[in-house]
C-alpha cells in the first residue's frame, strides 16, 4: 500500500480483484506458448518467429494485466477506506467513514461459487459512491467497513462527551466545596493567608483588622 497512514491510524483490510481477472491473460499466454511448441514440428519458414513474438506478447501482456492487478487495491482502515490503483501514474481516493451510508454487495452465480462480487459504497461525499469490481471476499469486505464504521461513530461520540462529563465533574467539585464542611476549609485557608472574612458584610478583611472598611462595623 503506497498510501501514508495517519496518526494512530491502522489498517483492518486490504483486498484486491479476484484471480480470476488474470485467467483470461494466462490462458491466452499458455495456448500461445502451445502454438509456438507446435510450431517447431510443422517445420515451415516464418511460422516459429511469428509463434515466438506472439508468446513474448502475450506474455508481456500477462505481466503487464499482474502489476495492474497488484497495484488495484481497496485498504479499509480506522478512519477511511482508501482507494489505489495505477502502475506508473498513481490514482488515490479517500472515503472518511462517517460520510458512509450504505454498503451494498452484488454477487453472481459464478461470484457466490468461487467467492468474488461487486461490493457498492454508497457515501454524503460529493463523489456519490464507490464501486469496487471483482473483488474477493465482498462479504467480509462489506462486514469489515460496517464494523469499523459502528467503532468511529462510538469513538467520534465518546470524544464529543468528553468535554461535557469535564464540565460536569467540575461543577460536581465546584458544589462539594460549598457543601457543609467546605466553608471551614475556606476559612482556614484564608486564615493562613492572614485574612478572615467579615461577620457582618461577608466581605475579606485583613486578620488584625479593628473595624471592617467595607461595612464601617467594629469587630
């Protein structure tokens, strides 16, 4: 995968199309590799090279259609489902998770005996969609974004709560210091700052203090 993980950011799945769009490339490249095996009996002037630069074409062409095949793939991480695919020029699509709506999986008969399908992600982005052809293992693709789609949203709304249980447990301090008992600690704490607090008026005086300045009582 050429694609740069984020911070804390970690891989769940990473699939590719079935081996079944290299069947055709290979079959090709085997019955050529027969025709030029063949060539060699028939004995006739030029039928051996053509043979030969057929079988290095296809052959050429099978490599190519393996490093396109190895180069196409969908990674499903915590964050996002990403999107790769070229040989010499790289394409990247990112998909965030909560702008995924739906995850459909079409899959024909030949899909459901040898385990491959088309796996549709349905997102809020401007994009629309995401279709993901031949895939191996939609089933499970599908599961796997589902699962990590229910786990960002728990996460997202835990990270959102935060703050408000915060504000909460300091209001819930805030509250036991006003509480029976917290006004004697506030009192020895402004005694040992050589304060006491007026009996009268409430307001802080200084320690020594004869008549209160705010109230104009005698003490």
């Amino acid at each position: 995968m050429r694609t740069r993980l984020r911070p804390g950011e970690e891989v769940a799945a990473v699939v590719r199309r079935h081996w079944i769009v290299l069947a055709g490339p290979a079959a090709l490249m085997l019955f050529l590799v027969g025709c030029l095996a063949a060539a060699f009996f028939i004995r006739r002037p030029g039928v051996v090279p053509a043979a030969g630069a057929l079988c290095a074409a296809s052959a050429l062409w099978t490599l190519w259609r393996w490093l396109d095949w190895r180069c196409d793939l969908w990674a499903t991480t915590s964050h996002r489902v990403i999107d790769e695919s070229g040989v010499l020029a790289v394409r990247m699509v990112d998909t965030p998770l909560d702008t995924i709506n739906n995850v459909m999986v079409e899959q024909p008969f030949w899909g459901r005996v040898m385990g491959y399908g088309t796996v549709n992600i349905q997102t809020a982005a401007e994009s629309g969609s995401m279709t993901i052809l031949d895939v191996a293992g939609p089933q499970e693709l599908r599961e796997t974004i589902l699962d990590l789609k229910e786990r960002h949203r728990e996460n997202l709304a835990a990270r959102q709560a935060a703050p408000i249980a915060a504000a909460l447990r300091a209001g819930a301090a805030a509250g036991a210091g006003a509480a029976p008992g917290g006004g004697a600690v506030a009192a020895e704490g402004a005694a040992a700052a050589g304060t006491r607090e007026c009996p009268y008026c409430a307001e802080t005086i200084k320690a020594r203090a004869t008549v209160c300045r705010f109230c104009g009582r005698s003490l």
